[in-house]
C-alpha cells in the first residue's frame, strides 16, 4: 500500500515539475518590460517585426533579420536579454554564441 502511495505521488507530481521546466523566462508580471521596448530592441538589431508572442514566459518576436532572413528570437522579458535566435533554417544558437553588436 505505501510503496502504490509513493508512486501515485510521483506521477502526480511528475506533470507539474515538467511544466516549470519548460518556462525558459520566470519572471513576475509586474517586472516585466513593454512590449514597446522588445520592439525597440529589435530595431536596433535592424530585425522587422512581423509579431511579437508570449511563449513560455518569454517574448518572442517573429520576424525578418537584417539579411531578410526569417527569424524567432526569444527575449527575457524583464531584462530584454536575447536568449536565442531561431533561424527559419532551423539553425538556433544561444546569446552567448552571437556577435553581440553594441548591446
């Protein structure tokens, strides 16, 4: 009987840990900055905005690239730090890797 509790709690809490694994920006909603400023951050990368979405707890502006090449790029919401750039080429590399060009 205890070993069967012990395992119905594993399971039940299993789908609640995943789910806080996959926000890749916790943040609280009163730091968060405007959607405004994700777009000005955008423009001084010279990237065209087609949309920016919350996903995961992050923005993500779906757009164009200096290049005209389609892009995804994930922003920390409060600190507007880029995460990731997802190129439509399949090809994502972390901030870290990116030149970051005068941020």
């Amino acid at each position: 009987m205890r070993l069967a509790l012990t395992i119905l709690a594993c399971i039940a809490v299993l789908p609640v840990g995943q789910a806080l694994a996959d926000d890749d920006c916790f943040a609280p909603m009163a730091d968060w900055k405007p959607k405004e400023a994700v777009a000005a951050l955008a423009t001084r990368n010279g990237w065209t905005v087609r949309r920016i979405k919350i996903d995961d707890g992050c923005y993500e502006i779906d757009g164009t690239d200096a290049e005209g090449q389609r892009i995804e790029v994930t922003v920390h919401p409060s600190t507007l730090d880029v995460i990731e750039i997802e190129r439509k080429d399949g090809t994502g590399r972390r901030r870290d890797e990116e030149d970051r060009g005068g941020d």
